[in-house]
DNA sequence: ATGGTTGTCCCATCCCAGGA
DNA sequence: TCCTGGGATGGGACAACCAT
C-alpha cells in the first residue's frame, strides 16, 4: 500500500517555474533535466510497483529523515512486519562501471554512487531501529530504471544491492509473502515520527530577471486579453479565470521564492498589477493561511501546488477555464 | 432570464514606520 | 513618547457578466 503520494520536489518546480519566465541557463537546464529524468524514474517505479501490487507493504516514498543532526533522502522505503527494504531509484543511462572499489561511467571515475547512499540509507534506518529498541531486518537495492543503462562488475556484493529495469517485477514480486501486522504499523509510525524539511533547497529566483505578469496555462503566452472575469490567450485562445490564473502565480511563487513569505504586493509585483488589488487580496483570503496584521501581514499557500488544487476547483469554478 | 461571483468604488478602522 | 501618513483590512453597495 502507498502510503503517500509521490510529488515533483521544490526543486523541479522551482526549475520549472523559472523556465516559464526565463531563459534558463546551461546548469540549470542541466539541473532540470537531471532532476526530471530522477522524477520520470521514480514514477515508473510506481507504475511498475503498481502494476505488481503492493498490498501486503507499507510503501513510503520520497521522505527526508532526520536521525541525530543529519537528514538523509529516501526515495522509497518498503515496509513490512519484520523487514524494512531501502530502494534507492535512479533514472541512469550509459556505461557503468565498478571496479576495485571505484564506479565509472563512460570510463571516467565518479565521486559519488547510489550504492553508497543506499548503505547510508540503510545505516540511517539501523539507527532509527536500534535507537527504538524494535526488531526488523534492513535490506535494499539500488533500483535502475533506465532502459539505456549498463552495469558491468564482477563485486558479487554490488549485484546482490542492484535490480535492474528487466528485473524490477521480480523483485517486487518477492514482496508478496510479507505480512502486514500491527508491527508493520509500529514501524510506519517510527519512520514518520523522524520526516523532516527537505533541507537542501535554498534557491530563490532574481527578480529583475523573471518575466512578469501572467501567462497562459497551456501554451505559457503572455499575450493575454484581459476581460472582466478571465484572460483569453491571443496565441492559443484558452480562456482561464482570474482565480485560476493568480492560484498558478502563488504556486509558482512558493517556489521561486521559497524561503519568502507570500503577501500581497509581491504578488501584484509577480503578476505586474495585471489582475486588481481587491481580487488578490480576495484570493489571497481563499487560498492561503495568513500571518499577522496590518503591513506585516504575510500568507503561506494553503496547497502543495496549483495542480493539486485546481482539477478540484475546475469544476466549481463561477468563471470557467476553457481549454483549446 | 436568473442567480451568483467578482470588479470597482467608498468608507471606517487597524497597524506600523518614521519623524517631531 | 506621541503624532501622523500610508498601507492593509474588511464591510457594504452596486454594476457587470458568466454559467446554467
């Protein structure tokens, strides 16, 4: 069973929001490329782990854990009644190599690999059992969803920690025969109690180098027309209501500014005063917490991101989205 | 045609920052 | 410390106009 869902990171979205509003530049498309082939894998893994069932685990995914003063990224954690499996996902593609202790990839020697971080994945989960007192096995794999991959080593230790691709149903498979009992649950609960922040996310985007105002939802035009109750996108035609339209500028902010508080002026500044005072502070209102009063006031989003919000208000909407 | 939501305008009040 | 200006808040009134 999943037991959360699997979202794109801060980063991702981070990227992808300043993509909308900038040319962005060789590391960073690197970076979004990077972290979005990362995504594309882990969500395969899903489908292939749906695909096989996963009702007799627990199954965590995307979780940073905090054990004494470190936090460490575990992409799925597969939980049963006296086991707890690491599964560490990469979306590699090319030559990999593993020799006298050293990975390569493409004949070039690496610096960092999965499967040293799926050992300190696996030690972090040992301390959080040892430091509760409970009783599980810990395991894991390093799992490789890239059809264009290639592993060679002759370290017996490295393939007995690695499932590739063509193997991943086999493996999951192997999971049918665990059982789900209260002690499952305790273990559920002891990772849960150690979540934390993602705490590597610092970035925050400049300003007087985004593009401002808004844009369409669909073909990202910035040639809007205004009418009284939506924007029609003179490229496309689409039509999306103010709400929808400002709900996609908070959520977009959260990320480009992602250690900034929210307030109204600065999404007047985002939005370049397209949509009026009293509509945003109104939406504002509706779609997140606010902090403080007068001039201080401050207001966080009420949602993950606007994706995860707008299917549902779609169809309540008063003014309605029309997609071309 | 109708109902309901939002834009716009107005007003009173609250709050904070900066100056006297 | 107190005063004052300006932004933020929030309520009301009315018009506009989209969706049904």
């Amino acid at each position: 069973m999943f037991l959360n869902r699997r979202l794109m990171s801060p980063e991702l979205l981070y990227y992808k929001a300043l993509g909308k509003r900038t040319e962005l530049n060789f590391e960073e498309k690197r970076n979004l490329y990077n972290i979005e082939k990362g995504f594309e894998g882990e969500c395969l893994y899903d489908q292939v782990f749906d695909e096989t069932g996963h009702d007799s685990v627990y199954v965590l995914r995307d979780l940073y854990l905090k054990t004494g003063k470190s936090v460490t990224q575990f992409d799925s954690i597969i939980i049963s009644d006296e086991r707890v499996a690491v599964n560490e996902i990469e979306n590699y593609s090319g030559d990999y190599h593993f020799e006298n202790n050293s990975w390569f990839r493409n004949g070039r020697q690496l610096k960092d690999n999965a499967h040293n971080q799926l050992s300190r994945a696996k030690g972090k989960i040992i301390q959080l059992r040892d430091e509760s007192k409970m009783k599980f096995y810990v395991d894991g794999a390093v799992i490789f969803m890239g059809d264009d991959f290639r592993l060679t080593t002759e370290s017996e230790h490295v393939w007995s920690e690695t499932v590739m691709r063509n193997q991943l149903r086999n493996y999951f498979r192997k999971f049918r025969d665990e059982r789900l009992g209260g002690s499952a649950k305790d273990i559920v609960h002891l990772v849960k109690s150690a979540i934390a922040e993602n705490p590597y996310f610092e970035e925050a985007a400049d300003l007087g180098r985004i593009k401002r105002g808004l844009y369409c939802g669909e073909c990202e035009s910035f040639e809007l027309i205004k009418k009284r109750f939506q924007f029609k996108c003179s490229a496309c035609g689409t039509v999306e209501s103010n709400e929808t339209h400002l709900l996609r500028t908070m959520s977009d902010h959260k990320y480009l500014f992602y250690k900034q508080p929210i307030t109204k002026q600065s999404i007047l500044r985002l939005i370049d005063n397209q949509i009026s005072e009293d509509g945003v502070y109104r939406f504002l209102k509706k779609h997140c917490h606010s902090e403080g009063n007068g001039r201080k006031t401050t207001y966080t989003f009420k949602y993950y991101d606007w994706l995860e919000t707008i299917a549902e208000i779609r169809e309540n909407q008063r003014y309605k989205d029309k997609i071309q």
